[in-house]
C-alpha cells in the first residue's frame, strides 16, 4: 500500500480490462497429449511421493474428462453456442495471461527504478506516520450534521462515525483508518494533516467522487521506513500496473 500510494502521486495507475468474446470459432481439437498436460500441470513440483501421488490423480482426472469430452462431442455440445463462447474466453485468457508474462520477460524492471522510487518515498514520507479517523457522508448537508453533533459537549468521534459515516466498514470501528504515512494520505488532506495537532479535525472536504468527508488526527509518532527490500514486491506490482496500464495505451491506438 504504501509502494503504491508513491506511484499514485505520479499517475493513477491500473484499469481494469475487461476481453470479450465478440465471436466464438468453432473450437478445433488438439494434439496435446495427457502426459504433456501431467507434466504442465506438476511443472516445478519437488519429486517425491507427493507428487507422484498428484501425477496419478491428475492422469485419472483427465481421463473421465477425455471421456466426458468424447461424449460431449458425440451429442454437438461443443456446437452450442455458449459452450463456444466460454471456449473463446478461456482462448483469450490464455493468450492475454501469455502476453503480459512475455512482456515483462521483455521489460524488466531496472533496479535503478525501485532505488529512485525508494529514494523519493523517503523524502515524502520523512520519519512520521499519523493516527487518523474519519467520517464520509454523502452531501454538505449531511455533513453539517456531523459537525453540529461533533461540538456538543463531550462529543465521541467514534460514536458519531459509527452512527452517521456512510463507509460502514470504517464506521463501525469509529471511522478508524489506522496509521499512516503520508503518501498513503489522500492529497486532499496530506498537507493539512502534518499541519494539525492530535485531536485536531480536518474538514469537511469535499471529494472528486462527490462525498464529504471529514478527517480526525487521533495522533502522529515518528517511525523508520521499512526498509527497501521489505517494499520490493510492492513497488514491483505498482510498477507493473503502471507498465500494463501504458501498454494498453499503446495497443489501443493501433489499427484492429
């Protein structure tokens, strides 16, 4: 989370895409033996009783299939039209899954890449996190309430999230977010948050998506970043996402 949170301050990373079978061809057989789909499946598998026990399940398995496709072929269920479409999926997964591994074969990440982004995720982040709460309500209106019931006299901010936050999974732990760095802080309130003081309540803000929230800084303590390696597999699926998301870019200028 918090590998990603320093990308995000360069671009939003990811989209989901969705491939679907526009067309389904008829499915054509294949010369792929048992044995080679016994050994695709075990690949890497340490020798041993174990996995000879596997071997054996998965050669019995793909028999009743190869059984139940014989018939199958026999009564043109491969013919039937949805059949044909969830084969044509399955192809395209299989292929897309194919291509991204072949892409990072073919673009790997530099180690200069994860030291740079370690460097500046340092620098952002200094030696402190922050304790923070908060409160999402849907409109101004809404929000006015929650001050107005955050200034009565011996007031719980806990109490107030539980009952009026419409996150209902913060909520119904009192709008607790937990600690904090500040790349992981929304960019809305990162600066005020350092600014405040334990106690202070930042808001309400009004965010891109329409809800108001408001955010409470329960407290802040110095902490050590962890350390490089430690954030290693995060910064590499930030990287990745971020690569995915250019290649589709590029892909989808190309003429079909």
């Amino acid at each position: 989370r918090l590998a990603l949170a320093l990308l995000i301050m360069a671009s939003q990373l990811g989209s989901q895409t969705v491939f679907a079978a526009d067309a389904a061809p008829k499915a054509t057989t294949t010369d792929v033996s048992t044995a080679v789909l016994v050994d695709f499946l075990t690949a890497g598998a340490t020798p041993g009783p174990e996995t000879d026990n596997r071997r054996a399940a998965l050669q019995k398995d793909l028999a009743l299939q190869e059984a139940i496709i014989v018939e199958a072929n026999k009564l043109q269920i491969v013919d039937q039209r949805n059949v044909q479409i969830r084969m044509e999926i399955a192809r395209r997964q299989a292929i897309v899954a194919a291509y991204w591994t072949d892409f990072f074969r073919r673009n790997p990440i530099p180690e200069t890449a994860y030291t740079d982004a370690y460097a500046k995720l340092t620098a952002a982040n200094g030696n402190r996190q922050y304790r923070l709460s908060h409160i999402v309500v849907t409109d101004e209106a809404a929000a006015q309430k929650v001050m107005n019931e955050l200034k009565k006299p011996k007031a719980s901010f806990a109490a107030v999230a539980k009952s009026l936050s419409v996150d209902k999974q913060t909520g119904a732990n009192g709008g607790d977010l937990g600690w904090r760095w500040k790349t992981e802080i929304g960019p809305l309130v990162a600066d005020k948050v350092v600014a405040a003081k334990p106690g202070d309540l930042i808001g309400p803000i009004k965010g891109p998506n329409g809800a108001v929230f408001i955010v409470k800084l329960e407290a802040s303590r110095e902490q050590q970043m962890p350390a490089l390696e430690t954030l290693k597999p995060q910064l590499e699926k930030s990287f990745r996402q971020q690569m995915e998301r250019q290649e589709l870019a590029r892909l989808s200028k190309q003429p079909g």
